[in-house]
C-alpha cells in the first residue's frame, strides 16, 4: 500500500508569540490558511497540510528540545537554489532569526548540490528551506 504524509501538527506553548511565526512564515512560503482561531492554525500548500495549535497546559513544561525523542525538525523544499538565500534575505533576516550551522551553505555530506538555511521558530523547533538539484535519469 502506498502512502503519503497528509499533514502533521505541531502543538507550541505560547500562541501569542507562535502563531503570528507561523502564519508569516507559511504565507512567505506560499501555504494558504485553511483554519485560523485563537488556538489553531491551519495551513495547506505542496501536498502537506500543517496544524500549528496550542499545548494543553497539563502538557506545557520545560520546552521543546529536538534532540529528545519525538520531532526533530521540519524541511521545506523550494526549487531554486536562489529562493533559500532569498528565504534568509526577505525571511530571517527582517525577523533577526539566526541561522543555525553557518547556513545557508551546502551539505554534500547529505547529497550532491544539497543547499540549505536552518533556524528556529519561537518554541526553538528547527526549520529548514531546503534546494535539492533534479536527480539525472537513471
């Protein structure tokens, strides 16, 4: 049976800060809101649907920390190679986001022409724009 990711929600613990984030950040990458309340927010674009909404305070705690077991972090990929310097450029860089690793750089490690900018959103979840090059034909 095949399958596909259909959507995923991230819970975070302050939506005052949170949602605002997420709506600029998925309205820069061109997701269109497709649910929009004081709790939860509702995002649809390339074949992913993504729910950002608030915490129950009984599970409010600590903080999120991507190397605990659970989500690690979230990848966007975009075609060009140029719309991740433009994504730090008119994103990040208004928002003072700092990217994580020295990015954006390559990564061949991962795969040839892998070009990527890490960052965090307020809750400290990592995030990722991402350009992979079309693989050659087999």
């Amino acid at each position: 049976m095949k399958a596909q990711l259909y959507h995923l929600q991230i819970n975070v613990q302050e939506t005052s800060r949170s949602l605002p984030f997420y709506k600029a950040l998925f309205g820069h990458l061109e997701y269109r809101t497709v649910y929009d309340t004081d709790a939860m927010v509702g995002f649809s674009g390339r074949g992913t649907d993504i729910w950002v909404g608030a915490a129950a305070p009984a599970h409010t705690g600590p903080g999120f920390h991507r190397k605990r077991a659970g989500l690690n972090h979230l990848a966007f990929r975009v075609d060009r190679r140029e719309d991740v310097d433009r994504f730090q450029a008119e994103f990040m860089a208004p928002r003072k986001l700092a990217p994580l690793y020295g990015t954006p750089r390559e990564f061949p490690e991962y795969r040839p022409g892998y070009y990527a900018v890490f960052f965090e959103d307020p809750d400290r979840v990592k995030l990722e724009i991402v350009h992979l090059p079309a693989s050659p034909p087999a």
